[in-house]
C-alpha cells in the first residue's frame, strides 16, 4: 500500500503543479495583452490595421 500512497501524492503533485504552470501563464498572457493595447493606444494603432492576422482575426 506504501507503493499507492507514493503514486498518488505524485500524482496530486503534478496535477498541482501544471495547475499552478497554467494560471501563472494565463496571468502573464493576460498582462502581455494589456501592455500590448496600452502601446497601441499610446501610439494610436488600430489593431486591425497593424497586420495581415489582426485583419483576418477582425473579419
């Protein structure tokens, strides 16, 4: 039983940690994009206008 009690706190673990690694890249996603529309506005750039993808993405 030791050998199940070992695999299942490994297993906890890792589903703990890629939790953790999911939302901590979520949040940087999250503040990369802010920064993004902030340097847009700042310089008044539509996004549509700025690339072939964005206008693709607006459509």
């Amino acid at each position: 039983m030791e050998g199940m009690t070992y695999l299942t706190v490994a297993y906890l673990g890792m589903i703990a940690g890629i939790a953790i690694w999911t939302w901590t890249v979520v949040n940087r996603s999250k503040a990369i994009e802010a920064r993004l529309e902030a340097v847009e506005a700042s310089i008044g750039v539509v996004a549509s206008d700025a690339d072939a993808v964005a206008k693709e993405q607006a459509e």
